[in-house]
RNA sequence: GGAGAGGUGGCGGAGUGGUCGAUCGCGCCGGUCUCGAAAACCGGAGUACCUGCAAGGGUACCGUGGGUUCGAAUCCCACCCUCUCCGCCA
C-alpha cells in the first residue's frame, strides 16, 4: 500500500517510478480523489462538531431542569443530523475509493534496481559452481532410473489430479532431509528463529501480504473462508500485523517450513512433467522484519543465506537482480537464485529474495518505535525462500545423476541419511 | 458441538446513558531530594485522520460491524475471539 501524502508531496516521482514497471501514470487520478476526500472530511467532521457541542447543551439544559431549552435544542439537534449523516457517509465512501485505488498498485522499484521489461532484462550479479560435465546425456529428474520407483505422478493423479505427486521410499528420504538441513542450517549458523505457523488463515492475513485483492484467483479458499496459504510468507509476515514492536527488538529474523498452495492459474501447460510446478509443495521461507534502514543490509544478508544452501549442496547456481518490469506486487527489489538443472540444461529459479519496504508494513498497520517517546513508525518487511524444498530436490537428484541410473547424494545431507550416501538404480538408498 | 463467563489504554483493573479518551494501581518518561541510588514527593505520557506556518483546534477509536438516542464504554442486534466445564477427537 502506498502513503497518499507521499504521492501528494511528490506526484511526478511517483509516476516516473511507476513507469520504471511499465505502468501509466496514477498520480493526477488519485490526488483527485484525495482532494475530495479531505474537502467531504473536513465538511463531515465540522458538522458533526457542531452537533456534538449541540448535545453537550441539552446535556446542560437538561441538568438545570430547564425542560423547554432541552425541548429546544434536541430538536434542533435531530433536524440537522440527516444532513450530517449525508456528509459522513459521503466523506466514509470516498475514502474507501481511494482505498481501493492505492491497494492494486504494486510498490515501486529502489533506483538501483534496473529496468526492464520481462525477465530477459534481469541481470546476473554473480554464479556460484561449475555446471558438472557430464559423460553421458543427463536427463530430467523423472527419468532418472533410481528415482522412477520413488516418485509417482499417476497415483498422485488418481488421488488428486495433475500437478500433484506422491513420493516414496529413498526420494521421499531425500525430500525430508533437505527440508531438515535448510532449517538445521538457517537455526545454527543464520541465527533464523524457527517457527511453526498455521498454513489456513484469514483473508486479512492474504491482504497483508498483498495477495489479496489482486491475486485471489492464485490461491485456494475452503468452504468456510480460510485461505491455504501460497507461502509461509504470509503467517510470518503477519505475526506482527498491527503491533507496535520496540525498536530494539528488530531485526527480527525468522524461518519456517510449510506446506505450500497455489492454483497455478496462469500456468496451464507450462512445466506440466516432473514435479517443478505443484499445486502442493514443501518450501523453507525466511521472514525479516525490520527498520527501513536497515532492509538493504538485510536482503543482502538473506540472500546470503538462501545462497548458502546452495553452496553447502553442492548445486551450482547464479544470482539475478530481477528487473523492474519482473518484479512481483509487493516488492522494492528481487534476487533471485536459479540452480542448475542438468536435465533441462538450464538454470531454474529455487529462490526469490525480496524486500518491500514498508509497503506491506503499512497494509498491515506493523510498526516499530525507535525509542521511547519517539513516533511509530511502520516496519520494512523482507521474505525469501529458503528454499524451495521439492525443486531442491530436483536439483540434488539431476545433479547427483550416474551413467548407471543412480544418484550420489550431497555430503552434508548423509547424517540426515543415516549415513546413507546415494540412491541406487534400484532405488534403495544405499 | 452443548452450557457458562468475559473482551476497556504497556499490564492489572474501575466505570451500566450526559463535561469519559475514560478513576485508580503497577510499569514507563522528566524533575526535586541524594555523593549516587532506593524511597518519597511533583509533573508528563495513547493511536489514526482532518485543519493550521505554528501554538492549537476538530473527528474517530473502550473486540468488530450495525442499531436505538439530542447524547453510548455504558442499552439492543449480529459476528469474531478468549477462558471454564461437558462431549468428541489427531
């Protein structure tokens, strides 16, 4: 959500930044309505003064026993009141316009992010690893001899349709440890406090984070109005809905591991093999909440530990800074990491760090005061994945892929494998 | 799911129609006293919006949304949430 007076102080900023994701000008369209609000506020509220201090009179009147003043004055009083009701409800609408205008404008890019239009525009900022050179034609995970047994797309059809897995036996053991490490990892060495959250919740929880209004259509809602969350970016994020933190609390950095749900409305027969697009899937999010000032710092330190992951795995990847015509709704700037995927010969995003400012913050009613005495002020909120545990997977399994069918597993995931080392041919972790 | 109790400012807790944005206690901030602290005493302090150069003024907020009334924290209705007991259950 964006601040009206900011826009009202500088509309041509505004707009230029707009333009920057490709967007038309607002400004002059929403300082309209603006001005109209506060002239119907100011209208509103001076005759409901008047009003007030009417019936503080009867109050009076009617304490001194003097019937025919009281008599007076409440009639008086009611004769206005339609007149001020009018003004009031004129006053209440016109604000939820404007409302409901600033709420489906996405936040607006830092200057350093660069501009482009789609993701062909983004720009890499750094690669990490050396894609592995491999004798014999790598394939995608799928058809991976050691991992056929363990993954199986036509059972998860019967029970559920497309877009739906079920994993068994080594890969399954596979999915869990690598869920298991990214936390490990987040908890001991990044100092994330794991948290356990809710995956249904209220809708606005989903405004929140801006899913809601704009992105219903993405995510699933039950029969009684809860929304399946798309991301532990929601609860997290949200855990400091309409608080007023003590500045000396922040940063406050968390991690979870949820399920994830998203309709993928928009992505029909793109990635339909293979289990990289999911309706269902594990995913390890990592929350920042902190001052504005410090919200760079605190991306960089994110990726950072998303990029860590990585690195610990094995997995060769490059980081991108996400140009502003690619950027999601709600973010001020994007890195994200994409891992190399042998099987598709390419790099496929597993991250997406971002910081939005006070953009959510300021939807959410999350502020902080510096110290005591000093205004609240509203929060910088950052998200990221941490990662995306089933592409993950994904990634450990085409990278680790033999000639023979099998798969030999990164280091750091064999104390979570029971000393296991790889997945065989067979399919038995081994 | 059934029965009951309750939701008031950072916390506790008054307040059942009129000057209540709200008594009081604790905590917090400033000051006096003190070498310093504690205690005691004095003073201060909510949030958002509108208006104003400012000082200030105004409006709203006592779980949420409606309603009654000249006037609502107080009365009425609906909903949400918490707690206790019972039932059911991973």
């Amino acid at each position: 959500m964006h601040d009206i007076r900011a826009i009202r102080e500088n509309p041509a900023a505004f707009d230029a930044a707009l333009a920057r994701r490709g967007l038309s000008p607002l400004s002059s369209e929403l300082l309209a309505i603006d001005e109209a609000r506060r002239a119907l506020i100011k209208q509103a509220e001076d005759a409901k003064a008047a009003q007030n201090a009417l019936s503080k009179e009867a109050g009076q009147a009617k304490a001194k026993g003097d019937e025919a003043e009281f008599v007076r004055i409440r009639e008086e009083v009611s004769r206005r009141k339609a007149v001020e009701g009018g003004l009031l409800e004129q006053a209440n609408a016109e604000d939820l316009r404007l409302k409901a205008a600033l709420e489906v404008i996405p936040n607006l890019p830092l200057d350093e992010v660069p501009e482009g239009k789609d993701e062909d525009d983004n720009v890499e900022i750094r690669q990490w690893g050396t894609p592995r050179a491999f004798d014999f034609q790598p394939v995608e995970h799928f058809d991976i001899a050691g991992v056929k047994p363990g993954m199986d797309f036509n059972t998860a059809a019967k029970l559920s349709g497309a877009r739906f897995v079920v994993l068994k036996g080594a890969v399954t053991r596979v999915h869990r440890a690598l869920a298991q490490f990214m936390l490990d990892t987040h908890v001991n060495e990044h100092e994330l406090e794991e948290t356990w959250t809710p995956v249904l919740v209220k809708s606005e929880a989903m405004y929140g984070t801006g899913n809601l209004p704009k992105f219903a259509e993405d995510s699933y809602k039950t029969t009684n109005d809860w929304w399946l969350v798309p991301t532990a970016e929601v609860t997290l994020t949200n855990t400091v809905a309409g608080d007023i933190i003590d500045g000396a609390d922040l940063p406050i950095r968390m991690t979870a591991h949820t399920q994830c749900f998203r309709s993928e409305a928009g992505s029909a027969g793109k990635d339909t093999s293979g289990m990289l697009r999911q309706h269902q899937f594990e995913k390890v999010e990592m929350v920042t909440i902190c001052t504005p000032e410090t919200a760079l710092a605190e991306h960089d330190r994110m990726t950072r530990c998303a990029e860590t992951i990585l690195e610990k795995l094995g997995l060769p990847y490059r980081t991108i800074v996400l140009c502003t015509g690619d950027m999601g709704f709600g973010s001020q700037k994007t890195h994200d990491m994409e891992v190399w995927l042998p099987g598709q010969n390419r790099y496929r995003e597993i991250s997406s760090c971002s910081t939005c400012g006070q953009f959510q913050a300021r939807r959410m009613n999350a502020r902080y005061r510096a110290g005591s005495g000093a205004k609240p002020d509203f929060v910088a909120t950052l998200n990221g994945s941490g990662l995306a545990v089933g592409r993950c997977l994904i990634a450990v399994l085409e990278n680790g892929q033999q000639a023979d069918g099998s798969v030999e597993l990164p280091a750091v995931l064999h104390p979570y494998l029971g000393g296991k080392t790889r997945i065989s041919a067979e399919g038995k972790l081994v």
